[in-house]
C-alpha cells in the first residue's frame, strides 16, 4: 500500500492517488462489482403530488394495506449495456419495506392516523434503471403500488459489492476536508455534484479535479479566510458541482483525501429520483 511521511500538497497527493489506484486490484474489483452511484429509490412517474405525501414519504409514515410477497428469489442479475452483467443476492420484500416504512418510534408513528401517511397497497418484484461505477444499470427492484398513484415507487434490490480496500493511505496533514458525499452524476457524465465541507469563517468550499485514463480524483479544499474574530470549528456542507473533461464512465471517482471512492449517500425526502 502507498504511503508517504510529511504533508501532502493537494496537487501532489491528488497524482499519487490517481497512480496508486490506476493499473491496481482495486480498480479491477470496482470496475467489476455493483456500486451504486445514484438514488435507489425512485418516486412514482411525476412525484409525490402534494406536501402531506411528501412529509409522509420523508418521516416514514408508510403503512401496508394487504401482505408482503414471500420468499422470493435469492439472487438476481444486474445488467449493463453491452451485455455485461453480475449476480448479486436480493433483499426480501419484508426488508425493503421496513426501509421505507422505519422501526421502532417511527413505525408505531406510521399507525397514528393523526399523521400524513403513504399506503403501500401491493408489492412486486421488477426493476429499475439506476447509476453506478459502471454507467447506468438495470437492477432488480421491489415495486411498490401506493394508493392513488398510478405508478408505483420503486426501491433497488440488489446488494452492493464489498468496497475494494484502498491501494493508498489517507493523506497526512492535506489542508481541507474530505468530499463528504456524491450527490448526483449528470445524465451525460459529464459533471458530478459533491457536498463539500467548509469552516464557519472562511469563503466557502472548493474541488479541483485531476483526469486520468481510469480515474477521477477529487481534492477538496476551503477558500481564503476573512474573518478576524474568534472561529469555532464547526464545518458547514456545501454543494459543488464539479466540471469533468469527458463522461465519468466505469473510471472511479477517488478523494484525495482519503484515497477511498467518493461515497454516494441518497438524501432521503430531500430529492429521490423520479421514475
């Protein structure tokens, strides 16, 4: 595994990052895995249609009129354009709606009539289009009928792969933050949408961008500080859209950092993708 002693300048780190995974195990195990880089929840055609459907849908208020399918298949295919494709294990209907639906509080929450509610009204499995490492796929999905909707929610199914372990370690002593999570990748590639982490007092966040063959590697950073009193610590996010020379494609998108893949983590109630 690559390492270095002293600071790391964030030009330097980001050519060491972008070596250290190109040509690399890791790179061969996310070029030939499951990663989900996009909503795995996909709203019914048009959205949710009002603001009590939505609250519901974003405090879990989802309750189930009717009974979950039973055990269905174990294992499923997800399938990319070309003809590749990968056997990975399903979860169960059961799982999936208690992902929706919460637990505990929530769940007991869901029966209080008082509250905005989501009734899911029949459950099937089918599939859904969904981003991931290796460009669009279509990926087994349960499929769920919400009462007045026409059509249904979708929720992916397949299991990721187990995230290759990094060819390098996280830098030492690098200015900034790590990208704290992916938010969107544009339907041509050509641009990703990250949150980046910034301090209370200086201008805001920044994301430069190093290219290369089989990576895409992101170094975050902060603005120039203005302020001349007192700083707490306190990190703020800040969404950065991030201009690529040519489609991200199957090539990993790295932080420099860390040296880890950039992880994408849906913001639920806030924007799911729409079927």
């Amino acid at each position: 595994m690559a390492g270095g002693g002293g600071a790391d300048r964030p030009a330097d780190r980001a050519r060491r990052v972008a070596a250290a995974w190109d040509g690399s195990a890791a790179s061969a195990a996310w070029r030939a895995g499951y990663y989900p880089m996009g909503e795995s929840v996909q709203l019914p055609r048009g959205g949710l249609s009002g603001p009590a459907d939505k609250r519901a849908y974003r405090d879990r208020n989802v309750v189930l009129r009717g009974k979950l399918p039973g055990t269905g298949p174990k294992d499923g295919r997800v399938k990319w354009a070309g003809g590749q494709s990968l056997t990975r294990p399903l979860t169960g209907a059961g799982e999936s709606f208690k992902s929706l639906a919460g637990t505990g509080a929530r769940a007991r929450d869901a029966r209080d009539r008082s509250k905005p509610q989501l009734t899911v009204t029949g459950v099937k499995l089918g599939e859904m289009t969904l981003a991931t490492s290796r460009g669009p796929a279509t990926v087994p999905a349960w499929l769920f009928t919400l009462d007045g909707y026409a059509s249904p929610l979708k929720q992916a199914a397949a299991v990721p792969s187990k995230r290759p372990q990094p060819p390098i370690r996280p830098a030492q002593g690098m200015p900034g933050y790590p990208v704290d999570r992916l938010v969107r990748i544009a339907a041509d590639a050509r641009s990703v949408a990250v949150i980046a982490l910034h301090g209370v007092c200086d201008q805001g966040a920044s994301v430069d961008v190093l290219e290369t063959r089989g990576s895409v590697v992101l170094s975050a950073s902060t603005k120039g500080d203005g302020h001349d009193g007192n700083c707490t610590k306190q990190a703020r996010m800040q969404r950065v859209t991030v201009k690529l020379q040519r489609p991200l494609g199957d090539r990993a998108l790295l932080d420099a950092h860390t040296g880890r893949p950039v992880p994408y983590k849906g913001l639920r109630g806030v924007t799911p993708s729409r079927s």
